[in-house]
C-alpha cells in the first residue's frame, strides 16, 4: 500500500492532468446537456466552487461560496485515481 500511493514522476503528472480536467466548468456526469438553469460550479467529483450570480434550478439567486474541505477532498480522490491507472498500466 505504501508503494501504491507513494508519488513519484509519471502519478503526478497524470495527477496535475486529471485535476486540471476535473476544474473544467460544470463537469457533471449528470449535466450531460445545455443547462440553462443549473448553477455553475468548479470541481468534479464534488464541487468546491461556485462563483454565484446566478440563479438555481427553482430561482433562487445562488451566492458564491468556496469549501476548501471539498477541494481536499477532490485532491485525495483525484490522486488515488491516478495511482489506479498507473498501477492498472504498469
């Protein structure tokens, strides 16, 4: 386990890579198509980031907000995604 997640050259680049992806403006596995109405958010799988001054599916205005608890998050999960495909390739 120790070798699995420890980082070295080719996990951190994919790791950079992924988490760049995962910034891509509403990056949602539901959000499949246009939508109009949904708020815009940063991060995926969970988003940490919304700059607000929108308005939310049932029109109320969406204030901005940040949750660096989320963002963590999405390091970790990104990250462990990135040991995976290295070590499935490997």
């Amino acid at each position: 386990m120790k070798e699995f997640l420890n980082p070295n050259k080719e996990k951190l680049i994919l790791f950079v890579i992924l988490f760049g992806l995962s910034l891509i403006k509403n990056l949602s596995i539901l959000s499949l198509g246009q939508c109009f109405d949904c708020p815009d958010t940063y991060g995926f799988p969970i988003p940490f980031y919304n700059p607000g001054g929108n308005y939310g599916p049932a029109g109320a205005y969406v204030e901005s907000g940040f949750s660096f608890s989320f963002m963590i998050l999405n390091i970790i999960i990104v990250y462990i995604i990135a040991c995976i495909i290295i070590k499935i390739y490997h």
